[in-house]
C-alpha cells in the first residue's frame, strides 16, 4: 500500500500506525507500507524514519518533485509484492474496505484493477462539501463523455493493481506529475479491456485536506485534452 503524503506531520503516524493495527487485527501478512514523502518541508522525513525504523513493514521514499503522479510512479517501480494500490495517510475510505479488495483478488484471478467508487448508490459519504461534490461529479461526466468509458470516479484515492499491469500501464501512460495520472491508468486500463472491478466505499471527507479544488480541477481540463488527442494511438 502506497501512502504518498506532502507536509502530513499531523496526520502521518495516525494513518500509519492505524493501518498495522489493522492487519495484525486482521492477520493479514506479508503487506508492505510504503510512505512516498514528495519533499515535504515539516516534520514528515523524521515522523517516516520514526515508523520506519520501529516496524519491518514499513518502507520510505523520498522525492523532491512534489504530486501524486510522482510518487506512485516511484511506488510503482519500487514495488515487489503481487497487488500494489494506494490510499490517502489520512484514511478518507475505511480500512475495511481493504479487507473486499483482497477478497476480489483472490477469487477472481482475471480481475485486474479494484478501486473505490464513491458515485455508487451504495457508498456513504460523510462531511463532504457541495463545491466537491459538485466538481467530483462534473469531471467524472466529462471523463466518460470525453472517453467513452465506464469507469466512474477515476479520482477516488483508493485503487489497487496487479504488479504487472500497474507496471504495463506506467510503461504506455504519461509521467504527468499530478493527480490525473491515477485517472490516465485507468483509462488506458479499459482501453486495453483489463477487468476493473469497482466497489462502493464508506468515505469521509477531510476538511484539512492539501488538494486544492481549483488547480486540480485546471490540470484534469488541460489532461483530459491532451489524452484525448493520444487516444486514438492507444492501440498497444
């Protein structure tokens, strides 16, 4: 599980040592942190090196280069376990969930992708502001009108890979920096037809949260526009 975290010194050892509790409640082995620090300028570095050094399954990056599409990138080419996936430090989608995520896996062999859907009729959504709520459901119409695509909420913070296709499509997507990049796998994910499973989610929204509505709703304009234009060379 990737945790890529920027200035996180409030929440990263809550997040962190939350989610051990729960795979020792849940016995759950063989599962590697990996906190991807993306230059933090706080105590973040030394809170990572505290967790890192007082439990064996806890690994950590750090890049200079700040955003998400960074630090999955480094987490993705970093990774030997089987299912690689990430999740918010802050743990916005319940652990629980976690728990489905394997059982997909394992059931399901040609199962590729399983990810959050926080548009699904089932999911709970607690604390959310409408000026989200309303840009999350904006650019989730806009990304299946512009591609054609089922897949809903491609920037929900909660999706997981089998090692090899996330490391098909790192090699065949953009090294777009932001958070886009998690919605450009996707994409190119079911343009390829590998299976994404989605799943409807308990997520509770973080009023203290570092994304800034208006740059990333600007920078998902300016990718979907620009994948767009490569679409039709996705043939791979």
């Amino acid at each position: 599980i990737a945790f890529p975290v920027l200035d996180e010194e409030k929440r990263l050892e809550k997040g962190i040592k939350k989610t051990l509790k729960f795979l020792d409640q849940h016995h759950i082995e063989d599962c590697v942190l990996t906190i991807v620090d993306n230059g933090s300028t706080d105590r973040t570095p030394e809170i990572c090196d505290r967790l890192r050094a007082s439990d064996s399954r806890v690994r950590c990056i750090t890049l200079k280069e700040k955003g998400f599409g960074v630090a999955f990138q480094a987490a993705i080419a970093d990774n030997d376990c089987d299912i690689l996936g990430y999740m918010d430090v802050d743990l916005s989608t319940k652990l629980k969930h976690f728990l489905t995520v394997i059982k997909i896996f394992e059931k399901y062999p040609w199962v590729q992708i399983v990810k959050g859907n926080r548009l699904d009729r089932r999911s709970v959504i607690k604390g959310r502001k409408p000026l989200r709520e309303l840009t999350s459901r904006g650019l989730d119409l806009l990304v299946r009108l512009a591609f054609g695509t089922d897949v809903r909420d491609t920037m929900c913070g909660f999706q997981f890979f089998r090692k090899e296709t996330a490391e098909i499509l790192a090699g065949i997507s953009s090294t777009d920096p932001g958070w886009f990049y998690c919605a450009e796998l996707l994409l190119r994910a079911d343009r390829l037809g590998m299976p994404i499973r989605e799943i409807p989610v308990i997520w509770e929204d973080d009023y203290n949260t570092s994304v800034h509505v208006g740059s990333t709703v600007k920078n998902y304009l300016e990718r979907i526009a620009a994948l767009r234009k490569d679409v039709r060379k996705m043939r791979y």
